[in-house]
C-alpha cells in the first residue's frame, strides 16, 4: 500500500482528488492510503518521509504551494509531487523544487491519471535506492541516484547532490558500509563517489560530475579495479 499526500485548503477540490485516488485504485487494483491537510503548515509539522506521491495545491492561505515544497524538499529529495493550480504560468517554478507534474483546475480524471501514473512510476523506480540521512534539525531523505559524492571535512559529512549539499556531522566509514551497497567507492580518506557519475580518470584525478578529486596512491589499485567492474556490470549496481 503506498502513502499519497493531499495538501488543499478547499474542500471540494480535496474530494474531488480523493475520489480519483479512489477510482484509480478500482481500475488498476492498487492500494493507497490517502491523507489530506488543509495547510503548508500543518502537512510540514506532521511530515514523515513516508509518502509516494504528494498532490499540493499552490494557492493556499498563509504559506503557499511553492513555498511548501520549497521546505519539503529539504526534508525529502525523493517523494513525486504534483501541483494543483488554477494558473499554468507557475509550471517554470515548479521545477526548481524538482515537481513532476501539474494539474490545472478544474482537474479532469484523464489527466489526473496520466499524471498519476507518472508519478508512481517514478517513485517505484526509486524505491530501494532511498537513504535516510540525519542532522540536526532532523532527517533528509535522498536518492543515491541523485548523489555524486560524500566528503568529509573535520568531522563533518558533505552529500554532494545533483541539486544540493546536505552538511551533516558523522563518519565516512560508517557512510561507506551504507553506500558500499548502491556501488558508491573510496578513492581516499575524504570522498566516496557514485561511479555513475564518474567522467574520467586521469593519473591520480577523478573527475565525478564537474568535480576533480584526488584519488590516493594506496587506493588507486583498488579503486580502478573495483570502477572497472562497476562498469562491467560485476559490480554492486543494486
């Protein structure tokens, strides 16, 4: 059974998005468990990285649609969210916060499932390859496959993002034993790196994305044979 999220403050259009969640489930014999929140406010206070879809409208009294996925994104990188907006002219905006689609009111049941669909094959093709990552101000959760690098700098983590740096304080050892199973690899005491996002090697340099790390004289062996069987396919890939 997968988590859907309906944040709407109007309760008509909530009950009209419920009863296509309910239709969609009769036609195609998924189950879902469905909550709805009447404000930014609350669905954020009440968040848990638990959701597959979440539906959001954007013009809400006190804090808006853009501006909520604007702060949940810094709580879950992953989770597919849709807009709900009587204006398409906030479609542009809505990819700086990573949405997958959006939906214009008065929402039809064709276009909503379409877009449905989209959004929970989305998140189906990420499930498993989630990590949880904890600080502070509380927890964060991220694809491995949107994550480049980790480096440690005096005791603190950096999770180098497609999109983002998430600083957190730990110990890359105990990062390794997690990301070592999505196939991510040390090239020296300060980086693990996704080989997905490996460009090149050239002497003792690796290029991961539009980054240059070093790759260490005692790791070098190692590191190149395990590359080389990533790219193989020998490789955990998960």
């Amino acid at each position: 059974m997968k988590n859907i999220a309906v944040v709407e403050d109007e309760n008509s259009a909530a009950e009209l998005l419920i009863s296509y969640i309910t239709k969609y489930s009769k036609a195609t014999g998924q189950e879902f468990n469905v909550e709805r929140f009447k404000s930014g406010t609350e669905f954020l206070a009440a968040y848990k990285s638990v959701y597959a879809v979440v539906f959001m409208d954007i013009q809400m009294p006190g804090l808006n649609g853009m501006d909520t996925a604007t702060e949940l994104r810094k709580l879950d990188k992953t989770v597919s969210l849709i807009f709900i907006t009587n204006l398409i002219q906030f479609a542009q905006k809505g990819y700086e916060v990573d949405a997958v689609s959006f939906l214009v009111k008065p929402v039809s049941y064709y276009d909503f499932s379409l877009k449905f669909e989209k959004a929970l094959s989305i998140y189906v093709m990420n499930e498993g390859r989630d990590i949880a990552v904890k600080y502070q101000a509380g927890m964060c959760r991220i694809s491995t496959d949107k994550l480049m690098y980790v480096e440690i700098i005096n005791h603190r983590l950096y999770y180098h993002l497609v999109d983002d740096v998430i600083e957190v304080t730990g110990v890359l050892s105990q990062v390794e034993k997690e990301l070592g199973a999505y196939g991510f690899l040390r090239c020296n005491k300060c980086f693990l790196v996704n080989p997905k996002f490996v460009v090149g090697v050239n002497g003792s340099d690796v290029t991961v994305g539009n980054s240059v790390l070093q790759i260490s004289r005692p790791r070098r062996a190692s590191f190149m044979t395990e590359l080389a069987n990533w790219y193989a396919g020998t490789g955990d890939k998960r």
